[in-house]
C-alpha cells in the first residue's frame, strides 16, 4: 500500500482487490437532494448498482432503483451515503443502524458538528459497524460523484477501496470521526464569509450603478490568487489596522447612504479594532 501524507492527511493509493471490487459495487443513497441525485446518477453511470430512498423527492434518476423504506435501500448496500441535511442526519442514521449489513459503511456526507459526527461514529462501534464523516470539499454540481472528499472515522480504509476503484478523490483525515468536520466547518467559515463579502458589495455596487466595475474588480483579485496575497491581506489588516478601520467606517456610511447592508463590513471593522487594541497592548 502506497500512503500520501498530504498537509496533515493521508492518501490511500493501495491496489484493491477483484473479491473487494466486485463486494464494493452495491450502494444506498440515503436523501435524494441536489447532492444526492447527483451522486446517485454519477455512481449509477460508473456501473454501481445504486438503491436510494427519500420520502419527499420522488422524481425518477436514470439507472437508480428506488426503495420504500431505509431498510429495504440497506438491505445488499455495503456503502451507505447519506445526504438528508444536518437537521436530520442523526434520526435517519439511527433508523439505518440496525439494518446496516455487518461489512457496510455509513458514510454521513451532512455538515454537520463534529461532536454529532463522534456521537454518530460511537453508536456505529458499539453496534459493531463501520461509520465515516465524510467532508464535501467542493460544490457537487462541479464533478458529480468525482467531487473532492475528505474522511475520518472507523469506515476510512473500506471506503478509500471504494473510492480507488472508482476513481474518487477520497484524502483520509487521521483519527475518529469529526475530524473531517472540524476541517470542512473551518472552510466554512472562509467560503461562507467569501460569499458575504462579495454579496454585500455587489449589492451596494447595483445600487450605486457601478455593478459590471464591480464584479470585475472582484474577479481581478481572485484570479491567480498566490501566498503573497494571502500573506498581503493577513499581515496588511496587522499594520495597518486601525488606518483600515477608518476606511471600512467610511465605506459602511456610503452604504447606508446607499440603503444597502453592511453586515460584512461592520465584521470587518470589528475586526480591525480588535487588530488596532492588540498593536495598542502591545505598546
């Protein structure tokens, strides 16, 4: 077995097996949303055989055999995806459990907590079976079934067989389960903020009539994104916080001027002043 130890992770390339491949080809998919359609019809083109179940989304998915009940879904289904949102992810998890085939593994792909995902993996250990948190690592209308994954948990060596041999980008994060939840939840605070920013200064940017400058400015820093960047806008906000403080103060009173938002920049600000008191303390 070939390991890959990638920023803190490791990459599983070990040869699979033609006894694990073909025991490898049966999957449930457990919520049938926009995530799990997807995943159903990418891993139904690759010749899985895929039974899903959602009592609430009915509609038909090429090559995707529909079950009543979890337990008939459960039934031949040695990977077990999960896409039925936060919310319920711990109730249907609990109605799977004990249908779950003793080799299977539950792949609870919902962002949800870590300590929900570690509460989740305890059950599974104690019912015998095998249970992974899986991380979505990009938007799945991007690639399918062939989207990035991140995954911790006691499942993390059955299921990098699985995504080997269909060639899906599986990174396994070291130790139990939420693991792979603590790295998505920190992207989130990135990716989530991101889209705040940009959502508030397009809107102002439409209400100033300037929303075509707007987008292009946004995509002039974004393309080719480098360290320096990064390193230009972390350091920057350091030395220079309390002079960009003022600046934000002024561009949040144009926006009320405006009567757009300001939510994002008043964090900004926020920010800053904390950055500012620390160069104070310091002093």
């Amino acid at each position: 077995m070939v390991v890959e130890i990638v920023n803190n992770s490791v990459r599983s390339s070990r040869p699979v097996s033609r006894k694990r491949q073909s025991a490898m080809t049966h999957v449930a998919i457990l919520g049938l949303g926009e995530a799990g359609r997807l995943y159903a019809e990418g891993l139904a083109a690759m010749g899985v055989t895929v039974v899903g179940h959602d009592p609430y989304q009915l509609h038909q998915i090429d090559g995707v055999v529909r079950a009543d009940s979890p337990r008939e879904a459960l039934k031949s289904a040695t990977v077990v995806f999960s896409f039925v949102g936060a919310r319920a992810a711990h109730s249907v998890f609990d109605d799977a459990l004990p249908h779950l085939r003793s080799d299977a593994v539950f792949a609870d792909c919902n962002t949800a907590s870590p300590g929900l995902k570690a509460e989740m993996e305890s059950a599974a250990r104690a019912a015998g079976k095998s249970f992974l948190d899986v991380a979505i690592m990009a938007p799945v209308d991007r690639a399918g079934a062939r989207t990035p994954l991140l995954g911790s948990g006691s499942g993390a060596d059955a299921f990098t067989d699985f995504a080997a041999q269909f060639g899906i980008p599986f990174t396994v994060v070291p130790g139990a389960a939420g693991e792979a939840a603590r790295r998505k939840l920190l992207r989130s605070v990135f990716m989530k903020g991101l889209a705040a920013v940009i959502l508030e200064s397009t809107t102002a940017a439409e209400a100033a009539g300037h929303a075509d400058w707007m987008r292009g400015q946004i995509l002039s820093e974004m393309t080719g994104a480098s360290e320096a960047f990064l390193d230009r806008l972390v350091l920057g906000s350091r030395q220079h916080a309390e002079r960009r403080a003022h600046e934000t103060r002024d561009a949040a009173e144009f926006l009320h001027e405006l009567g757009t938002p300001t939510w994002a920049t008043d964090a900004s600000t926020s920010w800053l002043d904390h950055l500012t008191s620390l160069t104070t303390t310091e002093e």
